[in-house]
C-alpha cells in the first residue's frame, strides 16, 4: 500500500481532533473548581463528588440502566422471532413489506416516534412514566435487532437445517442447537445496538415521559437548558469512560466470535 | 427375495407448484447391502430421490416404503436413514467432537455413551485427535470425513450421498472414491450415491441408475450400462460413444454408412430404423482399404494413455477412436470391429420397452 | 409442510403485534389525529393553516438547512471515508470515528455550548487572532456546525462500507485503461460508491428535518425546524391537531426521501 500523502494526513487529523473535541473539553473542565467550562482556575475533584453525592441523579441512572437492559432484552427476544418470521415467509412480496414497514421504524426521525406513541399511549391509556418509555424502547430496537440478525440467517445454508433433521433432531431442537447457536454473534450485535439506542436516546423518552420519570438523557437536556452546570461534565466524563468500556468490550468478544471465519479465509 | 427390499418407490411423482414434474411415475425398490448410484445431469431429479428418501421433502403422489412400511409423511427425524451433504453441511459453530455426537445428543444418548461412540466413528475415518478441532479450519477432505462419521455414528440401514466428492480435487477424489467403496463393504449397509460423474459411478456402485428429466432410463450393473445402454440418451451420458443412424435389416443383420454388419441384436422388426453405437475403444485402427469402414483423419489429441483421433466417414459421420497408434492428421484410414462391439438401439426405447422387446421376441421365438 | 407452517406463524405473532401496534397505528393515528383543529372539532383547518406563508417558509426554511447539513457532511465526509480505507488499521480507525457517535448526544451538544460561548476557546482563538469576540452561540452558523459535528459518523460508515465493498481491480483496470486518478475516482470510483452516498444522505437528511435539541440549545431558537414545530405543538401548546398535521408532512417528506436514495436493494 502507498504510504499516506501529508495533505491526506491533515485532513483526517483534523477531522479526528474536531469529533474528539467537545469530549475532551468537558472532561478537561470536569476538573475545574471555578466552575465555568472557561478559565481553568485549579484541579478539583468537586463535581464528581457532587454526582456521586446526589440520590437524584443516582437513581435517574438506575432508570436509565433498567431501561435499557430490560427493552434491548425484550426487543432482542421480538427482534429474533421478527427475522425468524421473515426468513421463514415464502411469498417474496410479504417479505419486502414486512421489511418496508421494518425500514419505516427505522427511518423515522424521533420526534415522530415520539409524537405517535405519545398519541398512541393516549388513545389506549397508558399512563406516561416507566411503562410507556419502556414500551417505547423496547418498540424502537426491534428494527434494529431484526437487521443484526436477518443476514446472518440468510447466509446460513439451508442444508445446515437438512443436517440436523437428517440426525434426528426435532424442530425445536433445531431452533436451540442449529439456528439460535449459529446466529449468536447476530443476536449478541443487535442486543448491543439495542441497548447504545435505548442509552442514547433522548427525543422519543422526552415525549413520552411523564410523571417525575426521568433518563440521563431528559435529565441532561433539562439541566443544559437551564445552563452551564459542571455536573454534567463530570457525569460526561463517566460516561465517556463507561461506553469506551464497552465498546472495547464489544469489540473484543465481537472479534473473539469471527475467529474461526478468518480461519477459513486463510485456508 | 421381498425381505432383502430396504426401500420402495411406488409411482413416485414430485411437482413443485406449477413447474413441469421432477420426477415423473418412478418405481424401484433398493436392497439391503448394496451399493448404488443415482446418475444424471443436473436437473434430473437425483437429488430429488434422495430427499425423498431423507424425507425432506414428500411426494406429490405415490407412496414411499421402508422395509415395507410406509414413510412418505414420515419427518426425518423420524427415519433410520442419514445424509452426507454436498457441502457437508456441518455446524459451524460445533467442534469435530460435537459435529459427530450432534445425533446422539439428540436422542438424549447418555454422555460416556456418546463419548465412546463418537470415538470410534472418528477412529473409523481416520479422524482420531481431532475431537477438539473447529470445523472451519479443516481442509476439503478432513470435513468429508466428520461428515461420515457424524452420518454412521447414528448407525443408519441406509446412508444417502449427495454429490459428496464434488468438492474435492480430482486426486482427493479418487482417494475417497476408494474409501466410501471400502466404507460401504465395512459397513454393509446400504449407500445411494448421487453423482454427475459416470466414471465415479461406473468405479464404485453395485448398481447405477441412470436418470433424465425424472425418469429412469436405465438401472443395472456397470457393465450392463456401459455395454448396453437403451437409448441414446445413456449410450451419450455414460462414456464416449460413436451414436450413428442405420437400419436393421433382420435380426442379427445391421446396415449403417452404406454397408451391412453382421451384429448380435435382434427383435426388430425387419427394415426399422435404429440408431448404432461402437464405443471407441472399441474401434480398431487399420491400414487404407483395410478394415470394415473407410474414414479421414480430421484430428488428432494426445490424452496421456491413449490418442483420440477424430475422423469422417463418406456420408460425414463423425467417429471417435481411442487408440495408442498415432496416426496422421489428413490421412485415410480403415477401422475394423467385430459383431459384438457393434450395439444397436431402438429409437428413444425406455428401459421398460427394451425389457419388453426382449420378452415378446422370447415368446415369439417360443411359439414359433 | 403444515408443522412448518405452523411454527412459522408462532415466529410471527410478536412480530406482527409489534409491526401492527407500533408502526401501523402510530401512522394511522397521526393522520387521523391531524384532521382535529385545537378545539377537538373535526376539520381540515390544520391543512389549511399548513399552507400559510408562516407554515410553508418554515419547512421550506427547515428543507434548506437540511440540505446544507447533508452537502456538508457529505463533503467533510467522503474524503475521509476515502482516506480511512487507506489507511493501515482501517476498521479501528473506523472505530474510532464511530465511537463519538456512541457518546450521548446531548452531551456533546452541551460541550459545544461551553466551546462556542462567549468565553469559550473559539473566541479567545477570534481575539487573539485580532477578529474580536462575537456571538457565535445562537447563530445559524452555530447550528449548522454542530449539526454537521453530530451527523458526520453516520455519512462517513455507509460510505466507507460502499469503498470497502468496491473491487480494488476495477481500480487498477480503470488506471490501466488510461485513467487520470481523478478521472478513475469520477468514472469509477464515485459512481461505483453513489449507493453509499445515498444511503448517507438518508441517515443524515431526514434527522436533520427533524432535530430539535439542537435548535433549543445552540440556535436558540432562531432555527425552527420541522422537529422543532412538531416539538413546540405536541409539548408546549398542546395543540395536537397541528403538530400532527406537521408530522404528516415529514413522514411525507421522509417517504419521498427514503424513495429517492432507494439503492434498489433487497431481498435476495
């Protein structure tokens, strides 16, 4: 491969400090004991003993963890039996539809998410708070779960299948020791994608929301709104350390998971 | 000899929705022991059988029997047959170990059970030492053979093949040949090997049966095949062959390229117009004016352990000769042959006809 | 095959519960919703007052910012997608460019706030170059900015995959038939990845119409939105009726989007 042109070298330094930018500096200023997120006055461990110290906050990101864990769970769970159900239809024109009406959820921007379940919680009655964000979170990953799994199922050869019946196994067994095994690292990604989409998302729980209940995600939005308040960038800061965690986690069991496909691509 | 019968078909027919039928009428039963080999080009419908036989799949009409009991709409699961894959088929995300035991787990076999027997399937494969191996990591051959084992360890009556050695390269190929050959003895079970290759079919069956557009052309033993191909279609199939059209003057009297042959067919009807084959093998290079048919060298190829020379008869018949004499491209030659290299077929005969043919002209010859 | 079958249809019930709940009802009820005015009448009132001029030059407004987010990003985010697959650790690098987008949204929104405001290091870099403080914060340009930092990740990875997928011979064919290198990017290169652009544009355009935190927190809210009327109707004014009738229109919006960067993809 051709070494790098300097100009090229530039631009994605650049580009690089630009996107990393904003993070550093509110972790920078998470160390500020003026306060301000300008003119570094001395170190101080204040703010991050501020987050530690309120229950408030404490239990917001309680919230926020149950959330997620528990609607990536679920979606996974529907997300699965979703790719399952759209591998398994025969006619090709259901299929694209149940894909197109997939890709819809998909494409939607979150206000619209978040307008129409606010609606629809209304029609049907459910009280806002806990409940209808779960609902909301759990409604929003399933796409996603499902497009982590359906291309794992498609490459898998239908003999495979054949395989297991021909030995003696029943279909039920073929779902837990054939299919589920072999679209694992699908599942394992769309759990993942799921549970960064529920952490990360702020526009459809704003909506939907009520009742004192509150994520990280509404509650910074309401603190930013009021100001500059150097919580946040503690909170920021822990945060930043928290998804780097994993992310190199994922990408480590994630790699762990394609080692026997380079083996083939070396043979 | 009803007891021997493992598996028959009665009036099989297979139609997916609105396509044309991929098998049409088929009948046979196998028996216990033997080795055989559904042969054909793609799209015959061998595969077809041996899902059928596997139960993936379930016949339009006709009914399936398995030492005599019908399984047509028995699921697979359920039938003391297994499959060895073309792509082998195995679980990628299984070790060697738990590829082979995947059967016995199943059928909730006890652990040290499974254990001992995976063993020995792998000791009979030569597999031994690599439980623990990944499968993707495995070479062509060495996934051949936990894909046997994984078959035999479930100590099937009939193991079905579907174009395993596809796969492989052309010397892997015929090492395996040798082993499935030595498998099958060992075993003494019964193997239906589907294939494309009629040499691989002629080297390792007990029996082939050569199909076309889903129906049998002809069933026998290799050498019946070969010597005796019905039709047109199986003289082409199985081995090179010279096909030329002539007319049968009277039973054991051929007339082709504008002379008579004495031959050793019969049961025409005088004068009918048929179509001969001579193998090339068969056809003896001679000199000018010698021999019973005079051809032109057009083209000459070395092929290793012999050269096929392609010539022209007077009235452009092409012939195809297998000999170890060079000749020279441009050359009149003469060929020779003798009655019983020449065969002679009715036009599109089925087997069913052809079997037909022989009985009524026994009983003509019985009357008269 | 009728076992098969039923098994398959156990496999779509949660499925179709869910497609039929939340994706089909919601629709459905943001239409039939938008044709109730603020006084729960039933009317067309709200189409009406769509088609005023406050209305349509907010969308058309929102329409145009959009764009200018989508050719930026895209801008910005072509070469390095390009300069990424060049690289020698490419799927870290890319890693690493996607791992901001990982970080809460408006937690890198709030940054900006700190970094563009009046004390920030932006103006102390302004006054030092002798340009002077200004205002930075709650100006277009701010929103602009920020929106393209935010959307860049999600313009850079599908164009990124489309250089991945692209057969490096096609390249060097196209250089071996006489290609200047820009000529080969213009002929071969470009077209070959345009499915990728497309499908960048998708993920950038259609959010872009539809932001509103950042238009609360950065333009102050100088920029309207399509997200942020729909916002301001449903949250703050209560007045339903036309922020679904908004909604409509940005689900029309994002059909017309979706089917314009169709990549002619499916199943297989």
């Amino acid at each position: 491969m051709k070494r790098m042109g300097r100009l090229s070298l530039i631009y994605l330094t650049i580009v690089f400090v630009i996107l990393y930018a904003p993070i550093f500096y509110l972790m920078y200023y998470s160390f500020n004991s003026a306060g301000t997120m300008h003119n570094f006055e001395s170190f101080t461990f204040d703010w991050y003993r501020e987050v530690f110290q309120d229950t408030r906050l404490f239990i917001i990101l309680l919230n926020t963890l149950v959330i997620a864990l528990l609607s990536s769970a679920i979606s996974t769970a529907i997300g699965v039996l979703g790719a399952l159900a759209i591998t398994r239809v025969k006619t090709k024109r259901f299929q694209n539809a149940l894909l197109t009406l997939n890709n819809v959820m998909i494409v939607s921007p979150d206000v619209i998410i978040g307008a129409s379940f606010l609606v629809l919680f209304a029609m049907i009655g459910i009280k806002l708070g806990f409940g209808s964000v779960l609902i909301s979170h759990i409604a929003f990953s399933v796409p996603i779960v499902v497009l982590m799994v359906l291309p794992n199922l498609e490459e898998m050869s239908p003999t495979l299948i054949d395989a297991a019946r021909d030995l003696g196994a029943s279909g039920w067994d073929v779902l837990t020791r054939v299919v589920i095994p072999y679209i694992s690292p699908g599942i394992f990604a769309g759990f993942f994608m799921a549970l960064t989409y529920s952490l990360d998302d702020f526009a459809v729980t704003f909506f939907v929301t009520g009742g004192g209940f509150s994520t990280l995600s509404v509650e910074i939005y309401s603190l930013a709104r009021r100001g500059i308040s150097l919580t946040i960038n503690a909170l920021s800061t822990l945060i930043f350390l928290a998804t780097l965690i994993l992310v190199i986690g994922y990408y480590f069991i994630s790699k762990q998971g394609a080692k026997p496909k380079e083996a083939e691509v070396r043979e | 000899m009803p007891e021997e019968t493992i598996i028959r078909f009665e009036n099989i027919t297979k139609q997916y929705d609105n396509d044309p039928p991929v098998l049409t009428d088929v009948s046979f039963e196998l028996e216990r022991g033997k080795f055989y080999t559904l042969l054909g080009p793609s799209g015959c419908g061998k595969t077809t059988i041996i899902r059928l036989i596997a139960g993936f799949v379930q016949p339009t009409t006709g009914a399936i029997y398995f030492d005599e009991q019908e399984i047509s709409n028995i699921p697979p699961d359920k039938r003391r047959v297994n499959t060895i894959f073309q792509d082998y088929a195995l679980f990628p995300h299984l070790n060697v170990f738990e590829n082979v035991a995947f059967g016995l787990r199943v059928k909730r076999m006890k652990p040290d059970m499974i254990k001992a027997k995976v063993r020995e399937a792998l000791r009979f494969v030569n597999l031994e030492g690599l439980e623990n191996r990944g499968i993707t990591g495995m070479s062509g051959g060495q996934q051949q053979r936990v894909a046997v084992a994984r078959a035999i360890v479930n100590e099937p009556e009939v193991l079905l093949l579907d174009e395993p050695l596809s796969a492989l390269d052309l010397k892997l190929r015929s090492e395996m040949q040798y082993e499935l050959r030595e498998l099958q003895k060992n075993l003494g079970i019964t193997f239906v090997f589907v294939t494309h290759d009629q040499e691989e079919a002629l080297a390792l069956s007990d029996e082939v049966f050569v199909l076309n557009s889903g129906v049998i052309q002809q069933r026998g033993t290799p050498n019946d095949i070969y010597d005796e191909p019905v039709n047109k279609f199986v003289a082409d199939f199985i081995g090179e062959s010279n096909i030329i059209p002539g007319i049968m003057i009277n039973d054991y009297l051929v007339e082709f390229v504008g002379n008579q042959f004495e031959c050793v067919d019969q049961g025409f009807y005088p004068n009918e117009p048929a179509e001969i084959v001579i193998r090339p093998e068969d056809l003896e290079i001679t000199g000018k004016d010698q021999g019973k048919l005079q051809v032109r060298v057009d083209s000459q190829l070395f092929r290793g352990v012999h050269y096929e020379i392609c010539c022209y008869d007077k009235d452009g018949n092409e012939w195809l000769v297998h000999s170890t004499r060079k000749v020279t491209v441009g050359d009149e030659i003469g060929l020779d042959f003798g009655p019983e290299d020449i065969h002679v077929m009715r036009l599109g005969e089925t087997e069913d006809e052809f079997d037909r043919r022989l009985e009524s002209y026994e009983e003509v010859r019985h009357a008269g | 095959m009728r076992g098969r079958t039923r098994t398959r249809n156990i496999y779509l019930i949660p499925y179709m519960l869910w497609i039929v709940l939340f994706v089909i009802a919601p629709i459905v009820l943001i239409i039939y919703y938008s044709m109730f005015n603020i006084d729960g009448a039933w009317s067309l009132e709200n189409y009406k007052r769509f088609f005023t001029p406050v209305y349509l030059s907010m969308t058309l407004r929102s329409f145009w910012y959009a764009g200018l987010i989508t050719g930026f990003s895209l801008l910005i985010a072509y070469p390095t997608a390009y300069l990424l697959t060049k690289t020698e650790h490419k799927q870290l690098w890319l890693l690493l460019i996607i791992l901001p987008s990982w970080i809460n949204l408006l937690l890198k929104i709030y940054a900006f706030i700190g970094i563009l405001g009046f004390y920030g290091p932006v103006n102390s870099f302004l006054d030092i170059i002798g340009v002077g403080t200004r205002q930075i914060l709650f100006t277009d340009f701010s929103f602009i900015f920020v929106a393209v930092y935010i959307f860049i990740p999600y313009m850079i990875l599908p164009i990124f995959n489309a250089l991945e997928e692209l057969n490096p011979s096609l390249v060097a064919a196209a250089r071996d038939l006489g290609a200047s290198s820009w000529a080969t990017f213009r002929r071969v290169v470009f077209p070959l990845t345009f499915n990728g652009v497309k499908a960048g544009c998708r993920a950038v355009f259609i959010p872009a119409l539809s932001l509103f935190m950042i238009t609360r927190l950065i333009a102050g809210n100088r920029v309207i939105t399509l997200g942020t009327a729909i916002e301001q109707h449903f949250l703050v004014t209560q007045d339903w009726g036309m922020g679904s009738t908004i909604a409509v229109f940005l689900i029309i919006a994002m059909g017309l989007t979706m089917i314009l960067t169709e990549t002619g993809k499916k199943v297989n």
